[in-house]
C-alpha cells in the first residue's frame, strides 16, 4: 500500500486522562519515582516507560514526536526548541573530530554558519556541493566523511535534491544521510526514499501560526534514544528541549497540516505560472522550467502538491525592497523572515535568511541581491492577491 503521511497522522489516537479529546498536557518540570532503584535505572539509561526530566523528554512532547514519527514514516522522533535544537545535535551526534560532512551548498543560512564556522572548532570540516549533481557528491566524498547533508527543497533557491540517489551513494559509502524536510512536509516522504534521519524546523509549516519555535528529528529508535541518553546524547546534554504547552500546541495545529499544504501549494501553483506567463522567470518546482521537476515529480505525495515556497527575480535589492514594501502596504502580506504562516511571508535572502553566506558564494551558487523568498499564503482568492501583486509590480518597475 502506498504510503500515506496524513493517514498515518489520523491513526493516532489520543485520550486525555479525563476522557479529553485532546491528550492531557504534561505541565511539569520533573517526574517522581515509585522507588530509587527505578531512578538510579533511569540514570544508567534504562529509563524507557519511565519519565525522568523534561529536558530528556516528556509526555507532551512524546505525543508530538509520536505524530511526527507517523508522518515521516519513521520507527520514532525526539522533539526540540527549535529547528536549530534539532539540526546541531543530529549532527554532532553523528560526527566527532577528524570527521568529515559534505552538505548542499544552498541551505538555511543557520545551518551554513553553523558547519562553515562553528564545526570547525570541535574539528569537523564540512564541503559544500552542489547537491543536485550526484557524481559532484560523490566526488567530494572522503575516507573520514561520515554524513551527507541536504535540504529535500533547499532554502532559499529551491533546488531540489535527489534523495534516492543520494541514499544510494550514502549506503555505497557507509554514511547517513540527513534531510532537512522543512519547505517540504507531506509533499516528499524522505525516510520512505531512503534517508537515515528527517528534520524538520516545526516552526514553519507543520505548526503553521507563527507562534511558537520547534524542530524534530525523526529517525530509528537506537539513533534518536542515542540522541536522548543522559551519558552522551547531544540533544539530552546540549539542552535544546521543547516546552510541553508548546508541544500540545503544535500536535492540535497537525491535524489540519494536510488540508494547509493543500491549500499553499494551490496558490504557490498558481501564482508561479502565472508570474511565468508575465515573463518573470519565477522558481517553483512545480513549473516544468525547473530543472528538478522531474525529480521531484518522481519522489512527491501527489496529492499535496509542489509546495508554498516560491522565487522571482527583481534585478536588483531596491526593486525587491520597494515590491516588498508595496506588497506590505497592500496588505498582501508580510515582509518578515520565516514561512508556512496564513499570510504570505516575503524576504530577500541574500540580506536576511542567507546573509551568513559571504557575498561571493552567493554569487557562485546563484544567490542574486534581487532575489525574493516568497512563503505563499492560504488566500481564498488568490487571482484576487495575483491581480494586486501584478499592480506593485509594475508600480516598481519590476514589470
């Protein structure tokens, strides 16, 4: 049977210790033991069924990392503060020092800052690739390389990784492969094609409100309680831990994550080919101009679409500032970071969520000062917001 991410998600079910439709939530720091045999057990890393401090887990946030699990297709997933919380740990559980990362050269600038500067103290180097050319992967791979890293849709030039065939160099070359799923959830089911580990930034899309911080890590139960142990875990000891409200809070909003990816990828759909028409050249994977259409096509859950991100290329930062400033005024959206709110979120990258990569590799990789990150929103009427956007394009000149 075909895979089914939002089935899996509505399998669950959750009763409240008082018969609550919604499951109890978990309002406590620190949990007592019937007998101090069991806590010195949890100690010494024998603690399953067992609810030890918040900050290694707890039962909110294991409800949420439960639902996460179903929907990746994952045997479980550990929840974290924020998509960085979940990001920094996987990989330094994975590597240590001597080791080596080859990772896309287009993701999250958080990410990038944090293998290009960061890694490097604790001596792990990491190369960064085009992740789109398998044999530029491949090549890159070293005797002392232990993870490929990638984004499924990278942030911010939606370049679109083949994640079947990285798994396959991954499992030629004993590595994990680690995917980033964030501009993707429900669309592609990266554990179902391969991929060792699934994170997520639960900020964006899957919580949906822009309200709260959060990330996951969806993997195998040895790797993801590795990441949880009090003797070495990276998550565990680096303490990036999700609040239990929070957790309740994004566990209610993933019920209805199927019908919003619906909805974003409809109207990023639509304004795509309909900026493409204009001759905008916008970037979407929905778009048969892509260059991974194909891919993507190949890998995706059909029915939830190409995705809510898009990209246009205005020549030049006044034009993309101006458009956005406009747009703003218009009420058409936001000019703010982030993405996978109600409303439409727009940004420069080059200057905001990519500005940690210097100027001269953004060039290299593409990465243009005109260049805006659209975050498509869940409009009832998008050819009423297309037809408003077409007007502050070409008030600005960008039309």
């Amino acid at each position: 049977m075909k895979f089914k991410p939002a089935n899996n998600i509505q399998d669950l079910q959750y009763f409240g210790e008082f018969g609550g439709v919604n499951p109890s939530i978990s309002d406590s720091s620190t949990y007592t033991f019937l007998s101090a045999k069991t806590m010195f057990d949890s100690f010494e890393g024998n603690a399953d069924g067992c609810y030890l401090y918040s900050r290694h887990t707890s039962p909110s946030n294991l409800y949420l990392g439960e639902a996460l699990a179903a929907m990746e297709g994952t045997e479980t997933a550990n929840v974290a503060g924020s998509g960085m919380g979940a990001i920094t740990p996987t990989l330094l559980q994975l590597c240590g020092n001597g080791d080596h990362i080859v990772s896309s050269r287009t993701i999250y600038g958080g990410t990038y800052a944090f293998l290009k500067n960061f890694t490097p103290r604790l001596g792990i180097q990491t190369s960064f690739v085009d992740i789109t050319k398998l044999d530029v992967v491949e090549a890159a791979i070293a005797k002392n390389t232990k993870v490929l890293y990638c984004e499924s849709v990278s942030n911010p030039l939606l370049e679109v990784a083949d994640i079947k065939g990285l798994s396959a160099l991954a499992k030629k070359y004993n590595l994990k492969l680690v995917v980033d799923n964030t501009f993707s959830p429900l669309s592609i089911s990266p554990a179902q094609l391969g991929a060792d580990v699934v994170i997520h930034s639960l900020t964006k899309f899957i919580n949906g409100s822009s309200d709260t911080m959060g990330g996951v890590v969806c993997g195998t139960a040895e790797f993801v309680n590795s990441l949880k142990s009090v003797i070495d875990g990276a998550s565990m000891l680096l303490g990036a831990s999700m609040d239990s409200l929070r957790s309740s809070s994004i566990l209610k909003n993933m019920r209805t994550l199927h019908i919003r990816m619906k909805q974003h990828s409809k109207n990023a759909a639509f304004l795509a080919e309909k900026f493409e028409a204009d001759g905008l050249k916008p970037v979407y994977p929905g778009l048969t101009s892509h260059p991974s259409h194909k891919i993507f096509t190949a890998m995706m859950n059909v029915e939830y679409g190409y995705g809510g991100m898009l990209t246009i290329d205005t020549g030049s930062l006044d034009k993309a500032n101006a458009l956005m400033e406009l747009m703003q005024e218009k009420n058409l959206g936001y000019l703010a970071v982030s993405l996978g709110f109600y409303k439409t979120l727009f940004s420069a990258p080059g200057t905001s969520t990519s500005s940690e990569i210097p100027e001269d590799e953004q060039k290299e990789m593409g990465l243009t000062d005109g260049l805006i990150r659209f975050s498509i929103g869940l409009d009832d009427d998008i050819e009423r917001t297309y037809n408003m956007m077409n007007d502050c394009m070409k008030e600005v000149g960008v039309l």
